[in-house]
C-alpha cells in the first residue's frame, strides 16, 4: 500500500491497521457521505482490543492525477489517524472503493 497517500500516519500505526483488516476486523460495510466534488467521508466499525467495536470515519480527498489523500478519526483513546483509520482505509482499497 502506498503510505505517502496518508496524512497524519506513521509507517508503523500504518502496518497495524493493514494487520487488523486481514484479521477481518473491520465490521461493518462503510457508508459513504459525499462532502462535495473532491472529498468523502466513508464510516465504519473496527474490532479493536476493547469488547465493542470503534466507530471509525475515514475522509478521502481525491487529487488530481494523484493518490488520494487520507486522514480519519476513531472513537478509541488515540482519536486521530490511528490503526483503526488504517484498517478501515485498507479495506476500502482493497474492495476497489478507492482508486
């Protein structure tokens, strides 16, 4: 997966996520919320280490002739672009919901 097309990331919380979507623990299919021409909003449920699942959002903003950007926020303690983002934004680019 091409890291650089995250914003706030680090390389390791990266391979984490990545871990816990083969793992299967991204729950629920996402739901897409268009925010205008060039960004989304896609949100999603990811089992973490706790007994109920993260609600986790994933903001997508398409550049031209360029990876999309990603960015996101969770409901677990870390908050902002954790492993849980990632989890959620590999299984969009694996389901082809992302070029």
């Amino acid at each position: 997966m091409d890291d650089s097309i995250f914003v706030g990331l680090d390389q390791l919380t990266i391979l984490k996520g990545v871990l816990l979507a083969e793992q299967g623990r991204v729950l629920k299919e996402v739901t897409q919320t268009p925010l205008h021409a060039k960004t989304s909003i896609f949100l999603g449920s990811v089992q973490g280490t706790r007994k109920s699942p993260y609600t986790t959002s994933v903001k997508v903003e398409s550049r031209a002739n360029r990876s999309p950007r990603i960015s996101g926020i969770c409901s677990c303690p870390m908050s902002v672009d954790c492993k849980h983002v990632a989890a959620l934004a590999f299984e969009l680019l694996r389901s082809g919901r992302l070029n």
